[in-house]
C-alpha cells in the first residue's frame, strides 16, 4: 500500500498533464497510461459501453454489477473509473480511503438526473411502508435514502429478497422495474424515469431488423421499453450479454443496447457477427456521458489525480449500507435469495 500523501503530488515532471485535444497516437499514450497506472499502483475499471481504446487497457471491463464487486475487493491505492459518475461514486462509497477518479466529470446519466434526492424523500413521505430498490444508476444521495441497490444483473434477485410484507417502491427506472415485475410477479410503484438512449429502439425499427435477419436472435438491455422487450430473444444486463452469445449457436445476433457493447462482444466471439439493431430516426445508441470520456482523458487524469470523487463521511456511511446488502444479496446462491 502506498502512503496517500504521495499520491497527492505525482510525478508532474516525468508526467506531465496534457490538454485532452493534443491527439497524441493511441499506442503511445496506451503505453505512458499503464506506466502511470504501474507507478500510482492504481486500477482501471472500465464499463462495457467505453470507447474501444479503454476498453482495451482496462484492468477489468464490466457491467454495474462487476465495476462495483471489483470496486468492493481491489488492493489498488487508486481507482480510475471510466464509465459514469454514479460508478465512479459507487466505487468511492465502497473505498473511502481511496483515490476515486473520473476522466469526465461531467459523465453523468439520464437515469441519476431523473430522480433528485427531494424529491424521492417527499414520495416517501406518503408511505411509511415504502422498501425502496434504487436501480443503481442515481446519485449517492438517493442511494442512502434507499432500503437496497440493485443492478440490471441482479434486479430480480433483490426484488425477489424483498421482505414480503412491504410496499415496493422503484426507482428510478420504469422499463427495467416493469421488466423485473414481469419477472417475480411482485407489484412495485415505479419512478417514472428513463434512459434516453434505451428508449430509442422501437417496435418498428426491431420488426425491420428482424425481417431483414430472420435467423439472427434479438438480445435487449432491460433499459429498453415493452414494445422492444417484448420482441427479444434474451433481455439481460451488458455482462449477461457475453454469456448469451457465448452459448447461442446462432452466428449473427442483433444487439439492442448502447453501441460501446459490440467492441466487448467482438473481442469475446470473434467468430460471431453482431448488427447494433438500429434506432427509429437517428444514430441515438452511443451514450453521450459514456463517450465524454477519451484516451487523452484518462491519461490527464491519471497525471493529475484529478477530477476526483470526494463525497462526505455522513453521505458514504448511509449510501454504503444499501449497496453492501445488494452485494451481499447478489453473493448468495440464486435459490437461497429469497
Ligand atoms: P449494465 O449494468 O447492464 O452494464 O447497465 C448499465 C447502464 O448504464 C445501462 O445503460
Ligand atoms: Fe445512463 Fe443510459 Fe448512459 Fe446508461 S446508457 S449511463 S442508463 S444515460
């Protein structure tokens, strides 16, 4: 373990920070990254939507659900988020100690911006019998007032652990908690909520694909609506994704999820064809706060330690609680959830 104080002022001279427009080549700056990364002991932690430079260099590549276990048991002094803020501020709940840092600070997410702290306190206000199931993707601040976190990957196992004699409440997804109703069976008031990349498919631009693909099966993130859903072979979290089509005999699979998802898919089934099923009237399945972050990005914030996830010591211990029940619950056999 290195002493934090060193790492507080790395070594500007043999690192200098460069403007993220200097362009330099990617093998180059790939290659000063993971010297930085050796030098500051730190971790790159990389969601599957990343470009495929980071993706690339990543010490672990992932979806929610595997960014915040690698989170929960690194031995780094540093972790290098790249994926979005709320990940980032997971990472930094589970290690308080830790240097956090995001190459963009701005990478936010549709989902977190939908529901604010205030007003999920006021819903709850209405019911006192409310257990409320935050879809991991929101802020810190609504993950401590939440009773448990769940992931895309997890979401029915932590709704099916719920107790039974509560209200649920879930926030702040609608797709992915109508999905996970359909599921257990379990009524739950929904957050109206969503991602603004997810909602782009349609039932008509999946008919299109589907026609035009017959053989090929349709794999959906459960961020997309019914109407897509409903249309889909397998709907399943990014990591679930490489699972499927690992297993499927099917040689070309249709992918419905934000478009970083292929690079991962490829490199895992390179023996596999995979079509990004196509949005109804726009190029909308690259995430914009996924994207913001960049190889020049991470290189600078490496260099600098900076921008920083920096969180108070009242906000990390109640935001904490939630998410090491769901990993808890997530760590239990499947039929042993309940
Ligand atoms: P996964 O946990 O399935 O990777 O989903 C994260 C996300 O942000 C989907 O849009
Ligand atoms: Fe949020 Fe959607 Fe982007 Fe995922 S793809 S980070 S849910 S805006």
């Amino acid at each position: 373990m290195m002493d934090l104080a060193e790492l507080k002022a790395p070594d500007v001279d043999r690192f200098p920070v460069r403007r993220a427009a200097a362009g330099a080549p990617h093998d180059a700056l790939s290659r000063e990254i993971l010297e930085l990364k050796r030098h500051l002991n730190a971790v790159i932690l990389a969601h599957n939507y990343q470009v495929p430079e980071i993706q690339d260099l990543a010490d672990f590549v992932g979806d929610s659900l595997g960014l915040s276990q690698q989170a929960a048991q690194t031995q780094a002094d540093v972790i290098v988020f790249c994926g979005v803020h709320f990940m980032a501020e997971t990472a930094k709940i589970l290690n308080p100690g830790k240097i956090v840092v995001l190459p963009d600070k701005d990478a936010g997410c549709s989902l977190e911006e939908a529901c604010p702290a205030h007003k999920l306190r006021a819903l709850q206000a209405t019911n006192p019998n409310f257990y409320t199931i935050a879809y991991i993707n929101c802020s810190a601040e609504v993950k401590a007032l939440s009773d448990v976190i769940c992931t895309s990957s997890n979401a029915v196992q932590i709704v099916r652990a719920a107790p039974p004699d509560r209200d649920l409440l879930f926030v702040p997804d609608e797709n992915l908690g109508a999905w996970v109703m359909e599921q257990t069976g379990r009524p739950m008031t929904l957050w109206q909520g969503s991602c603004y990349v997810h909602i782009e498919w349609t039932h008509a631009s999946i008919v299109r694909i589907r026609t035009e693909h017959p053989g090929a099966p349709l794999v959906a993130h459960p961020e997309c609506t019914r109407a897509v859903r409903m249309l889909a072979d397998e709907v399943c979290s990014t990591e679930k994704m490489v699972g499927f089509c690992k297993r499927t005999p099917a040689k070309t699979i249709i992918i419905a999820t934000e478009a970083g998802m292929l690079h991962r898919l490829k490199r895992e089934c390179p023996d596999k064809q995979f079509i990004a099923a196509p949005t109804e009237n726009c190029r909308c399945n690259e995430c914009k706060y996924m994207k913001l972050n960049t190889l020049e990005k991470l290189a600078d914030c490496l260099s600098a330690l900076e921008p920083r996830i920096e969180l108070s010591d009242d906000l990390i211990a109640r935001a904490r609680l939630p998410i090491e029940r769901m990993l808890e619950i997530s760590a239990r056999p499947i039929a042993a959830a309940a």
